[in-house]
C-alpha cells in the first residue's frame, strides 16, 4: 500500500533532525560545549528567540529542545496566527506546570517578527509566569521588530547559514538515511552549483537536489554542475527571498513605478506577495522610491508611502496586499522626479571635494557675548523682517558662491517651484 503522506511530503522534512546529535550545523549553540546543550542537560530552558536566515535550523532546533527536554509543544505561525490562537494555547499550557518544570509547554512562534504589538503583548503574561517556554524564530534583527517588554524575557541566539562542510554533510545524510533517495544510487560528482545556489539554506539546498533526483528517471543519477544548473532553469520558477530572484524581482518593481506603468507594478508585486516576501521589506522601497524618483514632482507620494509602510505593520498579511497595491499604482501613476536625489549627490560630491568649509559669519549661532563681539551672525538679515518673507543674502561658503545642485525637474510643481525661485532671486537662481 503506497503511503501517499511520505510521497508527498519533502525531503528536508522527511529526514529533519530529532536529537542534537542529529543536528549539523550551529555547534556555538548546539556543539559539546554550546549554550543550548547546557541548557538542556540541566533541564532549564528560558524563553528564546532563534534569529537568522531562512532555512538555518530554527524550526528544527525548537523542536529538538522540546523533544529533549520532555515538553509539550505547541506551535503557531505569525502568519495565520492572532490572538485569540495565542490565548488558547496559553490556557492549555496553563492546566499542565509551572515555571521550569517537565510540563511546562514550549510555545514555537515561527516568524514573530509579522506579529503585531498587540499579539506580541498578548504573550508578556505567559511568559512572565512560566506558563509557557517561547521560542520565537525570525529572519528580522529581533531589536527592531519584537517588543521591548518580550525582547527582554528572552534570550536571543543568532544562527549562521549553513557552510560549504554542513551543506555536504547534509547531502550525504540525504543519500544515506532518506528511504525514497536509498532507492537509486547517486553519486555527487560536482556540489559547486548545488552549494551555490542553496546560498547557505539547508532546506533550500534539500528541495532543489530533490527537484534533481526527481527529475531523472534512471536509477543512477551523477551530479554534475551542468545536470544541476539545467534543471533548475527548467524547473524552478519560484521567488527565492534571499537570493538573485529577489533583488532582481525588487529592482523590476522599483523600475515599473518608477516607469509609470502601474500594470507592471502590481505584476512583480504579486510575484513577491506570494512568494511570502516580508511586507515592510516591500513598504520600504516604496517610501525610498517616493522621494528619489518623484519627490517634489509630488509631495504627497512621500506621504502616502510613508503611511502605507506604517499601516501594513499595523494590518499585516493577508489584508496589507491591498494597502501596498493601493500604494503602488497611486507611485506608478503619480509624476516623477529625481531632482531632490541628484541635488544631494551633487552636494554630497562637493563637500568630498572641497571639506570643511567655513560658515559664513553672517549665519552662524551666535548664543554667547563673545561669539557675538567676534562677529557671529552680524549681517544676518532675518527673513519675516522683509516684504515677501524674504531677504537676499549669500547662505553657501564663500569658495563654492553661485553653485546651483537643485534643478527642479520638468514638472508642473517643480516648474512652480523653479518660478518662485527664479521671482524671488534675481540672478542666482537663472534656471
């Protein structure tokens, strides 16, 4: 009788590691000497958050505690967890121990850095009294993304990716204890383009050399950088979240907006949306994109980029696919640009060239009677003592007078802007 539930589950989940002697990888934690391993020879494990990429141990290494130290264990994901999720596993922990005892439950949390403030405060109680062990797992630096309160209840360990010696180590596992890989003899003749394209992520590396055996139908498969790279070319048309994909799928996003073609935004949009892309990751850029390549073309993209990043981390997955949606075709189609960014490479340049120039006396802070009696700011004239609110003086080094770095770009505002300029300065600014 075929057992379907084996055929299709993976095969970094079939051949995950159950003990730590079984665990490759992380010996600064997990080795003869490391701190989990004290830690679980004396039966006393604190709340913990695992930070590192994807595909590093940290599901694996939750799991290994609770089985080594005779928990329960309970898991949730940030993704489709809240609240209300969180509260039910707490009152089931709560019937079974209390603080560092053999019942008390261990809580795995994967991804907590997409909780909310709120569900992040829903596990400071918990926590506080025992009534559950966390062990939370990121790819985030935990001090940006989980709360203060909860950050300092826990210990933070960082896990490395994975190193040439643990890659191999883990494809010779595979080979040796896998049932359904033991049924065709493989040879690794070449791991280079394996080992490369894994980009130190165990699981990643697991599912493409199983996407390679697979693909062959003789029972003899020879690895081979050209059979690995082929395959994957052929095959593999998933969003890779830490590797080439992702910044190449970023860069045809950013290069969408910024080309006024909102269709082809929300396109690479939707591609990094399902391949489970981080939220403020996408939100980010959006706001960078809104002052280098719009800026005073239209102030108010700024705006709404900016709101746009704070409300998807407020709202998260699902729901914040149409925040960012919104956001992104409102960029798309909004007038663009770069005038403020080529105004701060240009100044920037200048200040590498020419250093520390001097303040002009005129516009220096004169807060003390001897920096006044030494001429600080003498000759100042203040701005809403004039007509206009304003008064014509020199404000740049005397070295660099007369250097314009903000031309305002061919837009209805900036030509505003430019007139304004060009009415209130006679001949400096002669754009």
């Amino acid at each position: 009788m075929l057992n379907f539930t084996s055929m299709n589950e993976p095969l970094a989940e079939r051949i995950r590691p159950k003990t730590l002697e079984d665990y490759i990888s992380q010996q600064h934690l997990v080795g003869p000497n490391g701190a989990l391993t004290t830690q679980i020879k004396n039966g006393i494990i604190p709340s913990l958050i695992f930070w590192g990429p994807p595909g590093t141990g940290k599901t694996t290494l939750a799991n290994i505690i609770a089985t080594e130290s005779k928990r329960p264990f309970y898991t949730l994901s940030a993704i489709s967890s809240g609240v209300k999720d969180v509260r039910e596993v707490i009152e089931k922990a709560k019937q079974s121990g209390g603080l560092f005892t053999s019942k008390n439950p261990i809580l795995f949390i994967d991804e907590i850095h997409r909780f909310s403030k709120s569900q992040q405060d829903s596990l400071l109680g918990a926590v506080e009294k025992g009534w559950v062990t966390l062990v939370g797992a990121t790819t985030e630096n935990p001090s940006f993304e989980v709360i203060p309160a909860l950050l300092s209840r826990c210990q933070v360990y960082t896990l490395n990716p994975f190193d040439k010696e643990d890659l191999i180590a883990l494809l010779k596992r595979a080979i040796d204890t896998d049932k359904e890989l033991s049924t065709k003899k493989i040879e690794l003749k070449e791991t280079e383009a394996l080992l490369h394209l894994s980009g130190g992520d165990g699981r990643k590396l697991l599912n493409i050399f199983e996407l390679i055996v697979n693909s062959e139908n003789s029972g003899s498969i020879v690895i081979t950088n050209d059979l690995v790279m082929n395959k994957v070319q052929k095959n593999t048309v998933l969003y890779d979240k830490t590797g080439e994909q992702h910044y190449d799928i970023i860069s045809a996003f950013i290069k969408s907006i910024r080309g006024s073609d909102p269709n082809a935004a929300v396109y690479w949009l939707a591609r990094m949306i399902e391949g489970g892309e981080d939220v403020k990751f996408i939100a980010r850029r959006m706001v960078i994109l809104a002052s280098e390549d719009i800026g005073n073309a239209n102030p108010t993209a700024l705006v709404m980029a900016n709101t746009t990043f704070q409300a998807v981390n407020t709202i998260g997955y699902p729901e914040a696919r149409i925040i960012l949606s919104q956001c992104a075709t409102y960029l798309a189609s909004s007038a663009k640009s770069n005038a403020s960014y080529m105004a701060i490479n240009s100044a920037q340049q200048m200040v590498k060239q020419t250093g520390d120039l001097s303040v002009p006396m005129a516009i220096r802070n004169a807060p003390t009677k001897l920096m006044k009696d030494l001429g600080y700011g003498t000759g100042y004239e203040y701005a809403h003592d004039h007509k206009n609110n304003f008064a014509e003086m020199e404000f740049l080094p005397e070295e660099i007078i007369g250097t314009t770095f903000y031309q305002p770009g061919n837009n209805p505002r900036e030509k505003a802007m430019k007139d304004f300029l060009k009415n209130r300065w006679k001949n400096k600014y002669d754009y």
